[in-house]
C-alpha cells in the first residue's frame, strides 16, 4: 500500500503546541508511560510503585480520557524531540501505520525469552507481527465474551447455553416475559454485534474483511446484517441511544445479557458487583452448526516502545518486565481481568476457568477494531450506529462502508 502525507489538522496541532510545551518529554531515569486508558490510572498506579521497587525506574503515567485527543497527542509528538518512552496503542491496521513511518521500536528479542520463559503464548506472536518483523509487547489480554445477569438467569432456572438455539431460547423466554434480553452497543463499541455475528456465522468472512479479500457487499456480510436487524427490530436488543452505562444496565437488570471484553469485571466491580453472584460470563456460542470450532475474540492491547526514545535503555527494560509475573500479577489484580502469562495470578478464578476453556477448541480473532484498517474502521462504525437507529435496508448501509474498503485495498 502507498504511502500518503496528511495534513495536520486544528487537534493535532494543537497536541503539538502541548507536546512542544513540555507534555512528552522526560528526565534521564524518568520512563514516560503515556495511555489512553484514564479509567485505570489507580491501577497504572499501583504497577508504577512495583516497577520503581524492581526496576528502579520511575514511570510517569500520564492518561488520556478522550481517545481522539490521545489519538493526536501520540501522533503528533513524534513531530517533535519530545516523543513518549512508551504509550499503549492498538494492534492491526492502527499499530501498521505507525511501523510504516518508522515511528515503533523492534521488539523480537524481548518476544524470544518471553516466549521461552513461559510468560507468553507463542500464538498470540502473530497480532504484533508487521511485515516479519515484531513490535510493542501485550499490554493486556481480554477474551470477549457474554456476560449474563446471574440474578435474572437464576430467576428462570437458566443454564449458560452451549448452543445458538439454546441461547435464543432464552431470549425468546425473557422477551415474552417482558425482559429485554441484549444491550446494544453503540459509539466506539458500535461493531460488536457484527463482530459477534459475522464469527458465529462466517468466520473466514470475517478475516477476509480484516485483509481485503472479502467484501462489505458479499451475500454472507448482508445476511449478517439481516440477523441484526431482525435481532433489533424484534425486541431483543435494548434501544439504541439508551443514557445509561453498560455496567448499570447489569446492576440494575435493565438487560440479561451483554457482551464485552473481560475487562468489563472492572466496571461491574467498581459498582460492587460480584463475579458469580451478580453476574457472570459464557462464550458466545457458534450460529453455524457445521463451524468446527466456536470463534472467539481477544483483545490485545499493545504497549509500545518510541523509536529513538529518549530513555530507550529503561523503558526497554519496562517492556521485558511487564510480560513477567510480577508485572501482570499487579496489574491483572489491580484491574480485575486476565492476564496472557499463564504463571499470573488473577483476581477472579472464574477468567481463569474461561481462559482455560477458549484455549481448547476454539478459534482466535483480533478484535474487530483493531483487525481492520483504521480508515475503514472509522467509516463502518458511523454506519453500523446509523444503521441500529434507522434498521433500513443493510445494503445501504454496507456500501459506504464498501467504498472505503475499495480505495484502501486499492492504494
């Protein structure tokens, strides 16, 4: 693919004028440790004092709120002489455009001694991989999955469903009851259920819209846009546009069942919600009977290293430890999720429990944001949202997002 310069719009510009005030640089000693995941500053925190005890490194974490801000900020201070030591990102397209202009350290070597520590799969190598070469090492790692009101489901004597028809049993009981079954994510979140979908159904389909041999216009990708239509038009999904958050629709039973990445413990706790008590989770089953494996998403968050960062030495030393087990136990812990180093401890034992069972017989996937380029992303999200507000004709629909995906595969 080409390569292509951009102009500097008013919020890039304006991150720079920060960035040139002082925002990214640090000290010698001082890794700067930039993410766009302010919700868990404590936890950041917490791995921040755990690191300067090990380490001996003190890392200055500055979060972002606002991901187009962070977005710009990250962006734009490579423009300059104040580039982070390391800031999070995403893998795919996202993670491409940036090794493309030369902007992303190299990381192979810290992947080779993980690996044979035993502190990372070697199968998940893949998502970091650019042209042959590895970069950034995980963050985090988050199955998606469906959580479901224990509550609601222990009211009707629910077990978590091992098929498609039983899963729609269930809804189709609670729907005649009166209860709406599903959330409906919208906004950032507004491909879950095509993501859900389209891997329950076409499977291959979906990765041949991650690397451009597939279309938006292909009978399979409108038949899963007809399910979810029907899906909404039918009741089973709550309205779009709903004021109020995911974890309160948990607590307070306005839907059964939503689904989310694991990192959705967090939010549910932070209400004081208990994992097996208020709520809990199962893979989302295959819709296609003939699927050999049951397809499942995670969600790689990649913690990167600048090029040329200015304390390269230090924050490469944060990189090899934070795949270790000291590292992914704080972290894991603080924030009430799963880790991808099986020698980790975890908060909840249940996520242990589901990641040993996705581990056998199940296919992986990148996360539908991430697996797709950044351009075509940004597009089918906007179409997705109007499309769950408007249910018209899915072809619609598709063929903006069809036009996007035409020019990048072309470029």
């Amino acid at each position: 693919m080409k390569r292509t310069r951009r102009t500097i719009p008013p919020l890039v510009a304006a991150a720079m004028l920060l960035v040139a005030c002082g925002g990214g640089g640090e000290t010698d000693g001082v890794v700067g440790f930039y993410h766009d995941k302010a919700q868990w500053e404590a936890e950041f925190a917490a791995v921040s004092a755990v690191s300067q005890e090990t380490l001996g490194t003190e890392l200055n974490v500055v979060g972002y709120a606002d991901d187009a801000a962070y977005d710009s900020f990250i962006r734009s201070s490579f423009l300059t002489d104040q580039r982070p030591d390391l800031f999070t990102w995403h893998t795919g397209g996202p993670l491409a455009e940036l090794v493309e202009e030369g902007l992303v350290a190299e990381s192979g070597h810290l992947w080779d001694a993980a690996i044979a520590d035993g502190d990372v799969p070697a199968d998940i190598r893949s998502f970091f991989e650019i042209d042959g070469a590895t970069y950034c090492v995980p963050l985090l790692s988050d199955y998606w999955v469906m959580y479901y009101s224990v509550p609601i489901f222990d009211e009707y004597g629910f077990e978590p469903p091992q098929t498609w028809d039983e899963l729609m049993r269930i809804a189709d009981t609670l729907l005649a009851d009166g209860q709406i079954p599903f959330s409906l994510p919208g906004g950032i979140f507004s491909f879950v259920w095509f993501q859900q979908l389209m891997l329950g159904m076409y499977p291959d389909v979906y990765e041949g819209l991650a690397d451009g041999t597939a279309n938006y216009t292909d009978p399979e990708v409108v038949e899963v846009m007809e399910l979810w239509r029907e899906l909404a038009a039918g009741g089973y999904t709550i309205e779009p546009g709903v004021e109020i958050g995911p974890a309160e629709m948990m607590r307070d039973g306005v839907v059964a069942m939503q689904p989310f990445g694991t990192w959705f413990h967090g939010p549910l706790n932070g209400l004081e919600l208990t994992s097996g008590e208020d709520y809990d989770v199962f893979v989302m089953p295959s819709i296609n009977p003939d699927l050999s494996e049951t397809s499942v998403v995670v969600e790689l968050g990649p913690l990167c290293q600048a090029e040329a960062a200015r304390n390269a030495d230090a924050a490469q030393e944060v990189l090899r430890w934070w795949m270790q087990p000291e590292a992914q136990t704080e972290f894991t812990v603080a924030r009430n999720g799963m880790s991808y180093n099986p020698n980790a401890e975890a908060a909840d034992p249940r996520l242990v429990e589901v990641s040993d069972q996705i581990a056998t017989g199940h296919r992986i996937h990148n996360r539908y944001f991430e697996a797709s380029p950044p351009q075509v992303s940004t597009v089918a999200m906007e179409q997705f949202d109007a499309f769950m507000a408007d249910l018209g004709d899915p072809m619609d629909y598709l063929e903006q997002i069809q036009r996007v995906h035409e020019q990048h595969w072309s470029e």
